[in-house]
C-alpha cells in the first residue's frame, strides 16, 4: 500500500470522507509512521529514520511503501485507525482497542517472521 492508499483506508475505517484527509494532516502521517516504525522494529530490529536516503527512511510522499510485507501494510491502518479514535470521545476511544488488537496480531508474526531464509530467535515481548 502507498501512503495515500493508507491514509484513505484510515478515513475509511473512522467514517470519515477521504476528502477530509486534509484534516487529519500533519497527525495522520505521524501515526501511520509511528505504526511503521514499530512493525518495522519488531520485522527488520530497524527504527525508521528522518534521512532520506537511510535504509528505512520515514514515510513522507503520497507514493512511499512501507518496507515490509505487503501482508503486514494492513497493520499501520490499524495502528493510525487506533490514534484517531484514541484523540476521541469515550465511544471513540473504546472502539480504538480493537484496532489496536489487530495490529499487535500482525506486529507478533512479522517478530516471528524471516528475513532472509532465517528465522529470528529473539521475542519482542517486553519484560
């Protein structure tokens, strides 16, 4: 998914209009970024960076894609869907954990998932 695309299926999953993602700028992209960051780190043991040219630069173009699974793409949906709601009302707020749930389901398997032919041995459960 591009980062347009992600953006649109957030305002999708909120009810809101995708002509209203103007709205949501710049917030919308620190949490699709924040949500890339973390699936990032528990993918790759990578943070994201502001350097363009880094390996994972920061999500930044309307055309940018995530580096990592297309299967994983769904996740910062998630993730951002679950910001949005958490700057909400109670109704909002409540509705944010499933969102929540789901990307941590996607986090767990990309922390077990290999990156080159190798699987990882580490967990990323804090202690």
């Amino acid at each position: 998914m591009t980062v347009e695309q992600i953006k649109n299926a957030v305002m999708f999953q909120t009810n809101n209009d995708t002509d209203d993602v103007g709205d949501f700028t710049p917030y919308l992209l620190d949490y699709i970024n924040d949500g890339y960051d973390r699936l990032l780190y528990a993918y790759a043991s990578e943070h994201i960076s502001d350097v363009a040219d880094a390996d994972y630069p920061r999500l930044s173009a309307e055309t940018d894609v995530p580096l990592v699974p297309v299967w994983a793409h769904s996740a910062i949906v998630d993730y951002a869907t679950y910001k949005v709601y958490q700057n909400g009302n109670a109704t909002k707020q409540n509705r944010s954990v499933q969102f929540l749930g789901a990307f941590r389901e996607i986090q767990s398997k990309l922390g077990n998932a290999p990156l080159t032919g190798e699987v990882k041995t580490f967990s990323n459960i804090p202690w």
